[in-house]
C-alpha cells in the first residue's frame, strides 16, 4: 500500500509528483487526507479536473500555488496531453518557488506525457489490490478508528464490513473478463466511502428514533441501484448487483441460530467476524487466503482459467518488449514462441 507520508516527505517544491493511475485507483481523497494531517487543508489545498476549457485556469491556479505555498492537484492530465507541454514550459520557468509550494499530478498511461515533467518528478504507479484479501486490507488500511465509532447502533460495524467485502467482490469481478462483468466498470474508494457514510446516516437515525427495524430496503436501493448500479450501464450487469444485495443485505446476517456465510467449504470461511473494534476486523481479514477460487464471487470454477491464460500471455508481451532487438534471429524465434503460447 502507498504511503503518502513516504512520498511527501521525498518531494520538493521544484519536483511534480505523478500518479500514473490504473482502473479503480484514486489519489484524490488519501491526497485530502494527507493535507488535513500536515496542516494544508482548506484552501491551501486546490483541485482541478482536466478538460476543455480548463487550460487557462490551471496555470494561474498554478502561479498562485507557487506564490503562496499551496498544494496543486491536476488531475486526468492525460485528457489534455498537447497542453502538458505549456505546462512544461511554466515548470520550467519557476525559479524561486514557496517552499510549501507542492504539485500533484494523475494521469492514465500515455505515451504523449512529455518527457521533461517525467524526468524531474516523483512517479507513483498506482494499482488497486489484487484478491480479495489485499482489497479488503486496503479498504480497512484506509478506515479510522474515529469512523468506524461515529455510528452508535450495533449493526453498523458488521455492514461496513459486509460492504468492505462487496466492494471487493465487485472489483475481483473485473479480471474475469466478460465472465465478470459485460462491462469494465471503474468502482473505486469514492464509492465505498459513500456508502459507508449513507450507513452510517440511515443506522444513525433508526438508532435515534429507537427503531429496531434496520431499512433495508432503502440501504439495498441507494448502495445496489444509485451508487455501485448507476455505473452499471448494462442490464444483466445490474441484476448481479441486486443480487448481491439480497445476498448481503438482510435480518438474516444477524442470525444467531443460523450464522450468515458469504462463502464457505471445506477450505475456507468467509463470515463477518465478532467483534467490536477495528483490529477485530483487521485480523479476521490477515487470516483470510491470499488467492480466491471463483466461486467466492459466485462464478463458475472454470472461470479463472481465461483469466491465467490472458495472464500468461500478459507477462510474454512483456518479456518480449524487454528483450534487446540486438539479435534478429532470437526476436524473431521469441515472437514464434509468444504466438504458439498466444494461439
């Protein structure tokens, strides 16, 4: 996991940080927080989406972060790559900038990201985890014991951690292709956080109105219809996430008689742990397995093996670009191999 207290402290005024970002990663919030802690929250800390129309405001925010010692988040530069070279210029031409002064940069892959910013900056490749293990790690690495105690009803500890482990299964979705999902579907932290505080609002006022009765019905519709499902663009697609729903959401999971399972065989248990504080959940989620079969996510068992398949040629294609071009023979009796490991 990244620390972003590790990456300001190896910054500089004079040294952009670039986040290169990957499907489901987000800076944007861990960035909010890192300035809340290091005292650059409010208005010293400036965000701008890129897009068009957007040029002209970026550098003055820029000259005026420079001035005053503020922090600068750009973000989705890569939609704007020909502007990046004025941006270039305007780096180029800060001499004697605030000490304080920060900028911040995320981009997608691009091979148009000028080299002169590159070369100067601090660079972050940002994946999101990969098994359900690493993202519920990550998801809790995130989650403040101070969150976790703003709710006081009892349930509300339990469903974060039933919505830590959906929005995992949600992600882990993804690598399975078609299988998955019909469509790729970028579910980030932004989501989760959401949902996570529309718990904490609906839980908040049944506990204040001393109602036992948790509104499921209006959880299940703000989480699976209006947060994760107004991304979901393709029907089928959205039926799995009402599915999920009435999987995870319901009476049932408090059952004592009959204990709820999210996925269970002779291997491995996958239940909402007892407890009532965070390192409860934490070391319930350090005792889960690495690697997942995909009938956890309610997927055939034969799903994973397009998966590993895609995966294997994945890491040739990248062997390969390794390779020296030096010897012609040898490229070319590797790209021989590549293609009958590839067919």
């Amino acid at each position: 996991m990244i620390s972003f207290e590790a990456i300001f402290e190896q910054s500089t005024p004079n040294s952009p940080i670039v986040f290169i970002l990957s499907p489901g990663s987000d800076p944007a919030s861990d960035l909010m927080k890192l300035a809340e802690r290091s005292g650059f929250g409010g208005n010293r800390l400036k965000f701008l989406a890129m897009g068009q129309g957007q040029e002209k405001v970026a550098l003055q925010l820029l000259e005026t972060a420079v001035a005053r010692g503020q922090w600068l988040m750009l973000q989705n530069c890569h939609l704007l790559v020909k502007w990046l070279k004025d941006l270039e210029k305007s780096l180029e031409r800060i001499t004697k900038p605030h000490p304080d002064f920060r900028l911040w940069l995320t981009t997608d892959p691009t091979k148009g990201f000028p080299i002169g910013i590159l070369q100067k900056s601090l660079k972050v490749v940002t994946e999101p985890p990969n098994g359900l293990k690493l993202n519920m790690r990550a998801t809790y690495f995130k989650i403040s014991h101070e969150m976790l105690e703003q709710c006081p009803h009892i349930a509300f500890k339990p469903l974060v951690y039933v919505l830590a482990f959906f929005h995992a299964v949600v992600q882990e979705r993804r690598k399975f292709g078609k299988i998955g999902w019909n469509v790729y579907y970028d579910f980030n932290e932004s989501d989760f956080q959401v949902c996570m505080e529309i718990l904490n609002t609906y839980l908040t006022k049944a506990f204040q109105q001393r109602d036992p009765r948790i509104p499921w019905g209006s959880l299940k519709y703000l989480i699976g219809e209006v947060m994760y499902g107004g991304r979901a663009i393709d029907s089928f697609d959205r039926r799995i996430l009402t599915t999920y729903m009435d999987e995870y959401l319901g009476d049932f999971i408090f059952d004592t008689f009959q204990p709820f399972h999210f996925f269970r065989n002779k291997e491995v248990d996958y239940k909402i742990p007892v407890g009532d504080v965070k390192d409860k959940f934490v070391e319930a989620i350090e005792t889960l397995p690495l690697a997942n079969t995909p009938e956890v996510f309610g997927l055939h068992s034969n799903a994973e093996i397009g998966y590993y398949t895609q995966a294997a040629r994945d890491m040739w294609s990248h062997l390969l670009e390794l390779q020296p071009q030096t010897g012609a023979g040898t490229f070319q009796q590797a790209r021989y191999s590549h293609d009958q490991v590839s067919g």
